[in-house]
C-alpha cells in the first residue's frame, strides 16, 4: 500500500469553493439533534406522498433496485465547516418522484421526515434535475449510522442541515412547512453562498 502523507492537504479556499464565513475540516463532525436512531435496511421504508400521482412505499430491496445516481461535491453545515471534495451516491429525488407517478400540478414543496421525527422543507426546484439524492453511501462506504445511514437526504447545494439524516418520507405540498430547525430559528430557504444562517439573514 502506499504511503499517503496525511498532512497534505488541498488549500482551503481551492477554486473559491468555500461559502464565506465557512472554513474547511478534514474529519467529518457528526452533527444531530437528539439520540441515533438505529435503523436496520430490513425494517427502512421510504413513503413518497402528498401531491404525487401515485403514492408509494418503498422497501429497501425496491429502493436498492433503482438507478442510481453519483454526486461529487462539498458540503456546507451552519456551525461553520465545510468538507470539500466528497463523492455521493444514491437515488435522485427525479428518479424518486418517477417512482410516484411523477409531481401533481401542486407539487411546491418537499417536506422530509426523519425517523426519530427531524423534519425540513425545501423548494421543489432545489430537489429536482439531478440536484438532490437518496443518499446511501459517501466516498464509497455504505453511510453509518451517525451519518444517517441506511439512508439520508442529499441537497449539498444548500446548508446541510436541509439534508435530513435517516430519512423515511419525502411528502410533497402545495404550501411550505417549516421544519424543525426553521422553527428553531435557522433561515427558511438556507444559501451558504448568500449567508442565509438565521431567520433573517
Ligand atoms: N434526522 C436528522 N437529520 C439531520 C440532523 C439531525 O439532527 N437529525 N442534523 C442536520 C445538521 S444540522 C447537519 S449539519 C447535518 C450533519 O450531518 P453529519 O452528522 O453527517 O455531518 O445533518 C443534518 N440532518
Ligand atoms: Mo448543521
């Protein structure tokens, strides 16, 4: 095996990826408000409900047969640290929705629920055309389980605290719902590259 000199590092502000006010790390802090849940695949499901033609429930070995889709990116959290250069995969909320017989016309928002009951709300246009996954796996190991492993919501192109670690519902609706941390006083919508931290940024 080689030797990988693990003080080597990529400049902090490669290619000005980095949101200001952020800084980068090199580990991967766990950030979760409450206990973990401890979720086996066998007793995972993922509900796609509300304003889609056809609801549906997915067990693990259904969502384990869908496409699957790669994202290669950063990730911002609220509290100030950035990862660069992360590899993700999963199923794209596209490829999700397809599995529900597409959007009804009053599809606005996704409201994504957690087991242990974390809730957040997102734009459909933020969810839609490859830009947020199902996530099951980063760098190429199976997430655990304080990563939200089996299974998480990816949406890197906003603060993380939009992507909901063991997700088990994705409800879209007409009107928006301000989940858990946009009740606690964290912004609605979430740009880390507008600074959108608090309510109002
Ligand atoms: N279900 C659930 N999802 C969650 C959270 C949580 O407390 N519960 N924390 C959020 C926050 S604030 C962040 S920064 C990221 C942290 O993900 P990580 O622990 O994998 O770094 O998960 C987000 N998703
Ligand atoms: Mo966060």
């Amino acid at each position: 095996m080689a030797l990988i000199n693990p003080g080597f590092k990529a400049p902090a502000n490669r290619d000005g990826h980095l949101p200001p006010g952020q800084s980068v790390v090199h580990t991967w802090p766990v950030l979760t408000y409450g206990p973990t849940p401890m979720i086996d695949a066998g007793e995972w499901t993922l509900t796609i409900d509300g304003e889609v033609n056809t609801p549906v429930t997915l067990s693990w070995d259904e969502f384990d047969k869908l496409p699957k889709s790669s994202l290669d990116t950063d990730i911002h959290c609220v509290t100030r640290w950035s990862k660069l250069g992360m590899g993700w995969d999963g199923a794209s909320l596209d490829e999700l929705i397809k599995r529900a017989g597409g959007l009804s016309q009053d599809a606005n928002f996704l409201i994504a629920s957690s087991y242990g009951d974390y809730t957040t709300n997102l734009p459909v246009a933020d969810i839609i055309d490859g830009k947020a996954l199902v996530a099951t796996h980063a760098d190429d190991e199976p997430l655990a389980a304080e990563h939200g492993g089996p299974a998480r919501l990816f949406v890197p192109h906003l603060y993380f605290w939009k992507s909901a670690k063991w997700i088990t519902r994705l409800t879209f609706t007409d009107a928006d719902e301000p989940g858990f941390w946009e009740v606690n006083g964290y912004h609605n919508y979430g740009d880390p590259w507008r600074e959108q931290r608090y309510r109002n940024d």
